[in-house]
C-alpha cells in the first residue's frame, strides 16, 4: 500500500517510487527531457550513494526502484533538481507550456507532490514491482517487448545502468 511520506525509521530501505508529472502531460518524450533524468539519477548513484534496482521512463511519469542511506533526501532534491532542469529546458524549447505548470500562488512546479513510495520488504514483492516497472511500456502498446523500451533497465543498450542486488 502506497503511503504519503517516506518515515524517518524506514529511510533507508528499498522503495518502489513513482514520480508523475502534473496533469499527466506527457513532458518527457522530446528535447531530450529524459537525459535530465537520468543524468540526475546517474549524479545520485555516484555522488550521493543512491542504488538504483530498476527504472522505466515513461512519457509523464517514470517509476523506480532504489535504495538509499537517505531516501527522503534523494526524493527532494532529486525533484527539486530536475525540475529547475526541465524548467529550463521548456523555456528555451516550449515556452508556451511552461503556463501548464505555473501554480496559482505563481511557482512553478512540474512534479505531483505524492511520490506514492511503497516499501519492498520481500524478495518477492521486489520481483513483483520490478517486473511492473518493465512491463509498463508493454502494456501500454509501446513496444512489443520490454526490451525495445530504450529508457527501461529491461535494455542493456540503456545508458543509465543499474546497481547489482546483491552488492
């Protein structure tokens, strides 16, 4: 079951996260927005100790699996980063939908606020969610194998890499 907030005693175990972008528009799909990710992700398993198990980008929303000394700490900054990132990125490419994601209080924001973290705490829910992350492109009928999904650990051609389980 999803909960809202990441607790102080559970910030270091193995999560199934989700990050969705507002409205659900589909954001990630052109002028190289999923680069931002996962150069963020790639700073975060080598700077700040984050293990990346499992990913898909999809075209509003990317799922992960990780584990963390921090995790609350990489999900704020994480977000907060690639926000200001593609923020950037659609003022120089998109401006005209950069209104999409202005609040009424006048900031900006890309991301929902919810993160919907559910905690892995058997081999056998981590394989569940696993194989959900790398079967979303599938279901979705956009790709015929998840493999073929460039932007998933189901490709081995995929840039963005993943940390060994049992390391």
């Amino acid at each position: 079951m999803p909960i809202k907030k990441i607790s102080k005693e559970l910030n270091s175990s193995t999560y199934f996260l989700t990050f969705t972008i507002k409205k659900w528009y589909y954001l990630f799909d052109r002028h190289n927005r999923w680069n931002i990710i996962a150069e963020s992700l790639r700073f975060c398993q080598k700077k700040k100790g984050l293990k990346l198990y499992g990913f898909v980008f999809m075209l509003n929303h990317i799922h992960l699996i990780t584990e963390s000394c921090d995790t609350s700490g990489f999900v704020r900054d994480f977000k907060r980063h690639t926000s200001r990132e593609i923020h950037k990125n659609i003022v120089a490419t998109e401006p005209n939908i950069e209104k999409l994601f202005v609040e009424t209080d006048e900031t900006y924001s890309i991301w929902q606020d919810t993160n919907m973290p559910i905690i892995l705490q058997s081999e056998k829910f981590f394989q569940q969610k696993l194989n959900y992350i790398l079967e979303n492109p599938v279901r979705k009928n956009y790709v015929s194998d998840s493999s073929f999904w460039y932007w998933s650990s189901a490709n081995e051609k995929c840039e963005l890499k993943t940390d060994n389980v049992n390391e």
